[in-house]
C-alpha cells in the first residue's frame, strides 16, 4: 500500500530523510506505508534523544555554572572595593 504525497508532504518527508539521515525509497508522487511509518519512527527517536540532550544540558548547566556576579563589577576580576 502506497501514500500519495504532493509537493509539500514530499518536502517534510526530505527534511526528515535529512535530520535521521536515512534515504525512506519514496518516489516523486509515492511512499510506501511502511516507509512511511519507519520514517515517523526514526523521527520520534530523535526527538527523544534531543530531549535526552536537553536534560542533560540543563542538569550540567545547574551543576557546574554559577552566574557572574551582577552587583559589582570588582568581583568579576577577584578584588574588592576596600583594596583600594
């Protein structure tokens, strides 16, 4: 069984031939179903693994960075008001 596309339902299946870097067998009008469904699955293993990232991201982010001081520009450079 065969899913008609048109140009624009073509053009997001290349994108996300491109994103999971896996040719889907489509030809200029068609794809099969099962390519089809293989596609939307591989897509949803990358946004998983995006997801994944992100969090992991965020936790290295919480953990290993504090923010520069806002009040005074003297901490930025490790001295103090009184040194001078």
């Amino acid at each position: 069984m065969f899913y008609k596309m048109n140009e624009n339902q073509r053009a997001k299946l290349n994108e996300i031939s491109e994103i999971t870097m896996t040719d889907y067998e489509m030809d200029k009008e068609s794809i099969s179903c099962d390519n089809l469904m293989i596609a939307l699955e591989d897509l949803l293993v990358e946004y998983h693994n995006l997801e994944e990232r992100i969090e992991e991201l965020e936790y290295d982010m919480k953990e290993n960075y504090q923010p520069l001081p806002e009040d005074d520009e003297y901490d930025l450079y490790g001295v103090s008001r009184n040194d001078f």
